[in-house]
C-alpha cells in the first residue's frame, strides 16, 4: 500500500479542486449533523424544543437531560435511570472482551505455529461461525441458558459473545502469526522451550497491535449488541442498548426527547472514545474482519 | 497448500486419511489440540449443534415451547403463505439494494474524491467512518428524532421558509422503508468508503503514470483502469453489506419498530417478532433456516473463492 496521500493521479484544475473540497465539506456535515443535533438537544430543555429550531443552540443549557438520563428516566416501569445498565454492560464486555482475545490468541498461536493434521477443517469450522445470521441461532440458545439457569445474567451473554466471537479473533491471530517468523520458534523449541514458554514469552510479547485491534474490535461489537441482549435478559439484567431503546420507544408518558438524546450519548461514548482514541487500529480491525485473509 | 482440501470435491476421501493422522498426532503431541480444543467445542455446539436444533425446530408443531413432533414441511407451507413474510421479504428485497447500491456509490465517490491528494485527508476520514462505531440502536434513536415530522427536519426546513416542506418518511407507511434506508447509508458508508480507498491505495502506480505518460486523459484512466480493477473491493463490499442487511434487526427496531403497521417489516423482525412474541416458534424457526440459507448463499462462493485464492 502506497503512503497517505501521494496519488499519482488527481485533478489539478483549481475549480474542479474546489468542487472536490466542497462535496468533501458537504459529506462531513452531514455526517456530523445526526452528532451534532444529539449533543445540542441534550442540553436543551423540553419546552425549548418544542418551540425552537432543532439546529439552534441551547438557550437555556440545562444538564437536567443527562442526570434524568443518568439515573432518574424509566426503563419499564423501573425509574432508576441508565447507570444500572451501563455497569451491567461493563460487566459482560470486560470478561467477554478479555476470554475471547485471549482464546483466539491461543488458536492463532495453534493454527500456524503447532498445526495438525486437519487444522484447516478446524479453521474453516470456526471461521464459518462468524457469518451465520443469529436469527438461525436465536431460540436453541435462549433455550440451553435456560437449562443451564445462566439466562438473565451476566455469565449467559459473556458466554455466548465468547462462542461467537472466537471466530474472528482466531481469524485476527491466525493472520497476525502467520507471518511471524516460524524459525524463532523452531529455535525456541531446540533451546528447550516448551509450548506454553513460547506462546507467553515469545508470541504475546509481540503481539500488541493485533491484541489492540481485537480488543477494539470484540469490545464494539460486544457493547453495541442488542440482539443477544434483547433476546436473553429482561428487566434488571438488560445491557445498555437494550435500556436505550426500551427508555427511547416506551410509549407511556411525554417523549423527553432531551433525555433520550443524552441516553443515546452516554451509549454510544465507551465505543466513540475508544473510536477517537485508536482510530488507527479501529480501522484495522474493520478491515480485517471485513476483507477475509 | 491443504487449504485446497478444505472446499475442494473430494474432501470426505481425504477426511478419513485426516483423520487417522490426526489422532496419532493427538497421542503423540496433545497439547496444541488440548489448547484449540475448548474454542472448537464451543463452537460446535452454539454454531453447528445449534443450527441443527433450529432446523429441527422448523419440521415441528413448536408454538411458545419446543415440542419435537414431527411436521414435515408443513411450517414452511405456512410460512410462504404469510402476507407478512412477502412483506418481509420483498422490504429486504428493497433495502438490499437501495442500502448497497447508495453505500457503494456514495462510498466510492468519496474514496475517489479523498484520493484527490487532499489537504485534510486525516482529518475527514475519522469523520466519515465514525457512525460505525456506534451501536444501530443510538442511530436508530438518534435518526427516530432527526426524521420526526413534527420536530425534525421538517420543521428546520419549514423555519426556513420553504413552507410545504414535508419529510415525513418515518410515518409514513408507503416511504418509511427508505427512512431505514437512509439511515443505513448513512452508518455504512464511510466504511465502504474505507474498503475503497484502501483498494484504490492498492493500484500500482507505473500502470497510472505509464497511462498519463501516453497522455491518456484522467477520466479515462479512472474509467478504463482504475475503476476496473476495484471490482474485487467491489465484491466484498457487496457481500459484507448483503450479510448486514440480512441479519440487520436493531436498526429496524430501533427506527421504526417495523411499523408503522407492518411497512419496514424484514425476516430479522418477522423472525423475532413470530418466535418471542407470538408464540410461534415453528413458523420463526422456518423463518430463520430461511435467512441462514440465504446467507450461505451470499458468504459460500466468497469463502470459497477466498481460500482458493489463499493458495496460489
């Protein structure tokens, strides 16, 4: 891949260049606009927005959206605002995040440096679990949380965004280490260096990039799931999206709209951070789960 | 390479030489397979153990508990006689490719426009990408408010002075699948733009300067070399976006709510909606092997064709 910005070819003539800057100018806006009227309508007050321009700033900047959102607006018919479920989303993202890098680490690990015979059918086994439609998935695994009474709590989701996470974070390693100079290992191993020895001294080490990569990657797909989320817990034990949008399509009571906006904030700010933060590797991530291979 | 074996027509011949092999690698070196093993069980049950469930579920008489009785292809009868599910199927139909025809045009618009050796280039790719961050829900929400009729964007265009305005997609039965649209192609754009840019990034550049050497005009290049050449990106731009827009659910809910009546129904709300609260989980099961196969039929020749590439 060519460095940033060093095309060969590109228009030189000035009006076609300010056209080109100008439709540029246009995108962003209007990929910033949904933004900006989020963070604007968060600190407005209800009557405000009845009245005035969606666009215009705050008249009278209230903070009043983002603690009713924070912990005094209804989630069903519990009216303890969103923190109970952001914890809980905490909770199922961290474990969730850290088991699934680390297993694919270790698949990775296995599938270019310890191979066997059929490692490929292995591979293929699990790489094909990352596409399926969950739909296809949705019933018998409500059912066997059930039976192992681990529905409606943290451990059911950790457990299933593990199962369908490993897929990609094997796939992220296996490409990672399948570069990685398999002579290092060779000669780790005639040093006497066992399986494990290398794995912890020799791989993880110098596996930085592409843990950051997957943790970004397993975190947003972990924090944004809803369907797992919707489908698996109720009342108390919901994770954040799902309260968002029971907070946000409840159909009792005047639509605080300035309460739904911050909620959707405070929802969207772990995975937005760690977006601004990493971009780099967020993209990484993207096109690595997205571009097979 | 034995990547070959994996897809070739001929595997269940090697399977059983595979086989024999791996075990006695099994009994002499265990630890590597003790390793990788947990993951693979895992992954047996919830995907493949679990698909076979699902299936199973669909031959049966299954309302709000699974029962195993055997039904033939009788829920599958019922299911293609559903107004619902034409519904369903005819809206995914729409999406599909409104959703990637708009992001893939737009998308790669705005790669051949940021290739323009562009001043602010770091600057406005974080900006174009970072609606894929977030979770369908938020932008669901955030858009619900943005296209209300009432409050929205309606009325800033109103304030305007442009007085009959209206944008009342989202009420509005006949047009609130395009509101879904919308959104989509907006959260998915910057990423296929991404893809593209990537993939233009990736020309080799003596080709380019080989063509404008020979004086050969710049729209012409970009039409006779570039945009050829993009159409692997192309592809797996198509694919990754058909796979989201088979599977999407949370944008749909949280949007729209598949209404207003049944106008932004899709198989993923249709699946839900009959299994989890209908009650009729035979029907949502039918529903689902449906939308899985439709997915093997999307994500199966690209795999494929990925491995075989893998191995020249």
């Amino acid at each position: 891949m060519k460095k940033d910005n060093d095309s060969v070819l590109y228009m030189h003539s000035p009006i076609i260049r300010i056209i080109i800057y100008g439709l540029l100018l246009l995108a962003c806006l209007s990929f910033l606009f949904p933004l900006y009227v989020m963070i604007v309508t968060s600190f407005k007050t209800l009557e405000e927005i009845r009245k005035a321009n969606m666009l215009a700033l705050p008249e009278n900047f209230t903070l009043m959206p983002w603690i009713s959102a924070w912990q005094e607006s209804c989630v069903g018919l519990r009216c303890k605002g969103l923190k109970d479920y952001f914890y809980n989303s905490i909770e199922i993202v961290v474990p969730g995040v850290v088991i699934s890098t680390f297993l694919g680490a270790c698949n990775g690990y296995v599938l270019t440096k310890w191979r066997f015979p059929g490692h490929n059918w292995v591979f293929g086994l699990l790489l094909f679990g990352c596409f399926i439609p969950f739909q296809a998935i949705l019933i018998p695994a409500a059912r066997t949380l059930g039976i192992l009474a681990i529905s409606n709590n943290p451990i059911g989701l950790i457990l299933v965004h593990i199962a369908y996470g490993v897929g990609f974070t094997t796939l992220f390693f296996r490409n990672y280490y399948e570069v990685f100079p398999t002579e290092l290992v060779q000669a780790a191993t005639i040093e006497g260096a066992g399986f494990f020895q290398i794995f912890f001294k020799i791989m993880l080490p110098s596996s930085v990039p592409i843990i950051v990569v997957c943790f970004i990657w397993q975190f947003t797909n972990i924090w944004n799931d809803f369907i797992f989320g919707v489908s698996f817990t109720s009342g108390e034990g919901i994770p954040m999206t799902v309260a968002l949008n029971n907070l946000a399509n409840s159909s009792t009571g005047v639509k605080e709209y300035n309460v739904h906006m911050a909620a959707a904030i405070i929802a969207a700010l772990p995975t937005l951070l760690l977006y601004i933060l990493s971009g780099r590797y967020f993209v990484r991530g993207l096109m690595a789960g997205a571009v097979k291979g | 390479m034995r990547n070959s074996r994996l897809l070739s027509l001929k595997p269940f011949v090697l399977l059983g030489r595979d086989i024999k092999a791996f075990l006695l690698r099994a009994r002499q070196h265990p630890t590597p397979i003790l390793v990788i093993l947990p993951s693979f069980l895992l992954t047996i049950i919830f995907v493949y153990f679990f698909i076979l469930w699902t299936l199973t579920l669909s031959f049966t008489t299954s309302t709000l508990i699974p029962q195993y009785n055997w039904a033939g292809w009788k829920q599958y009868f019922i299911l293609w006689s559903l107004p619902n599910w034409y519904k369903a199927i005819s809206n995914l139909g729409i999406f599909g490719v409104l959703y990637i025809g708009f992001s893939c045009g737009i998308g790669l618009l705005l790669a051949i426009l940021l290739d323009q050796r562009i001043r602010f280039e770091g600057f406005i790719r974080p900006i174009l990408l970072y609606p894929m961050s977030l979770s369908f829900i938020v932008t669901g929400t955030a858009w619900k408010w943005l296209l209300n009729p009432g409050l929205g964007i309606e009325r800033v265009v109103r304030n305007w002075g442009w007085e009959s305005f209206t944008f009342n997609w989202i009420i509005d039965p006949d047009r609130a699948i395009y509101a879904v649209i919308l959104v989509g192609v907006w959260q998915s754009t910057g990423f296929v733009m991404t893809l593209f840019l990537a993939g233009l990034r990736g020309i080799d550049s003596d080709i380019i300067k080989a063509a404008l050497l020979e004086g050969a005009s710049i729209y012409k290049i970009y039409l006779r070399i570039i945009l050829p050449q993009l159409r692997y990106t192309l592809l797996s731009a198509v694919i990754i976006l058909a796979h989201l827009a088979i599977k999407s659910y949370d944008l749909v809910i949280a949007l729209t709510g598949g209404g207003p009546g049944n106008a932004t129904e899709l198989p993923a709300t249709f699946m839900y909606s009959y299994t989890f609260t209908r009650s009729k989980m035979a029907i949502g099961s039918a529903s689902a092997i449906m939308m899985f196969m439709t997915v093997v039929a999307v994500i199966g020749p690209y795999l494929y064709n990925e491995f075989r590439t893998k191995k020249q």
